[in-house]
C-alpha cells in the first residue's frame, strides 16, 4: 500500500509540473514586432520573393517554409521583386483559411 501511495504522489507531482511549465510557455509563432492594428487582427509571416512568374509570387521564409500567392492579394501600391521581403497577413484565429493580404517590408 505504501508503495502505491509514493508512486501516486510521484505521477501526481510530474502531472503538476507538467501542467505549470504548459502554461507558462506559449507556441511559437510566425509574427513580426510591428505594432499596427493590422497586427491585432491578424497573424504575420515575413518572407523573401524568391521567383516571380507572370502574376504568380513565390516566397521562403527564416525557417524555410514557402509561400505561393498571386498579385492581387498585394495590398500596397508598391512593385515586388525577386529578394523583396514582404509581410503576409493571414486571420488570427484561422491561418488555414487563407491568405488574406501582402505588403511590402
């Protein structure tokens, strides 16, 4: 019986520093520090244009996952070029909905 009792309170004590250190730590995330309000509402990835062909963008970022967009998701007035780095938006609570909009850093 003692033994179950010690073995409880050992599972029972990982099980509680298991639960503090997942609260305290957060998943990373692909944002950038600008302070906008577009940031508020939404979730930045930074990207490089690495090849551009006719109205389609393809882009890498830091960590090496790619991105393929076309022009008319660019919001701002400003020509992109191959090694531009740009800023994508997508919603907050649903990056799996799309792209919503490009800017340029």
């Amino acid at each position: 019986m003692l033994k179950r009792v010690v073995i409880l309170v050992v599972l029972s004590s990982i099980l509680c520093t298991l639960l503090i250190i997942r609260t305290h730590t957060t998943a990373p995330v692909h944002t950038s520090s600008t302070q906008s309000s577009d940031s508020i509402k939404y979730t930045t990835i930074e990207y490089k244009i690495s090849e551009i062909k006719g109205n389609q963008y393809y882009g890498k970022s830091d960590d090496g996952t790619g991105i393929q967009f076309s022009a008319n998701k660019i919001v701002s007035g400003d020509r992109i070029e191959v090694h531009d780095e740009i800023i994508c938006y997508f919603e907050k609570d649903n990056l799996g909905k799309g792209l919503v909009k490009v800017e340029k850093k």
